[in-house]
C-alpha cells in the first residue's frame, strides 16, 4: 500500500494479509502464559498498532485510507515481535511472504 496507485486487488490483498496477522496475534491470548513468550500486555500493544484495540472498535481500513501515517505502525509491529521472540532481520523478511501461495502448496 506504499507505492504509487496500489490497485484494488493490492489494498484487498494488503488489508486480507493484516487481518491474517490481527488473528494470529489474538489467538496467542489463547495459549497458557506459561507456554510462550509474549505477555497480554505486549499483545495487546500489537493489536493497537494493527488498529484492531482488544477492546474498541477497530479501524484496519485505515491502512489504506491514510498509509502515510498508518503503514509505519506495521514496522513498529514488527520490531516488537523482532525483540520479543528474537528474530533475525532475514526472518522477519521471510514472514512477509505467504510461502504457501507462492509455492502453490
């Protein structure tokens, strides 16, 4: 959603990925405390950077309606989840990519 004039089909895709990581980042709420490493408060730190608050109403279309201000909150994001599980920057660049579609799998 950075570059210039995404089409249609990049927000959707776009707005379909994040949406894919606000459910990813809820379910570990799912998971005892005891089993892993990122806390509730971080959690929910995440989801507020997504614009999908734990409690409110969230607002992930404003990724597409306002990017300049909005897009850098994915890297922030990242950054923490980097610092938390401790990532390499090669993995973070990895998870980017949907390896299942690319591969066809």
């Amino acid at each position: 959603m950075s570059g210039t004039n995404p089409t249609e089909t990049q927000i959707g895709g776009a707005l379909h990925a994040i949406c894919e990581g606000i459910g990813f980042i809820q379910g570990l709420k799912t998971i005892n405390q005891s089993y892993r490493k990122i806390t509730d408060a971080q959690i929910d730190e995440i989801l507020v950077l997504f614009n999908a608050p734990a409690t409110g109403t969230a607002t992930v279309y404003t990724f597409a309606t306002d990017p300049e201000t909005e897009l850098p909150k994915l890297q922030q994001a990242m950054d923490k989840l980097k610092a938390i599980y401790g990532f390499s920057t090669q993995e973070i660049e990895d998870f980017k990519s949907n390896w299942i579609s690319s591969q066809g799998r």
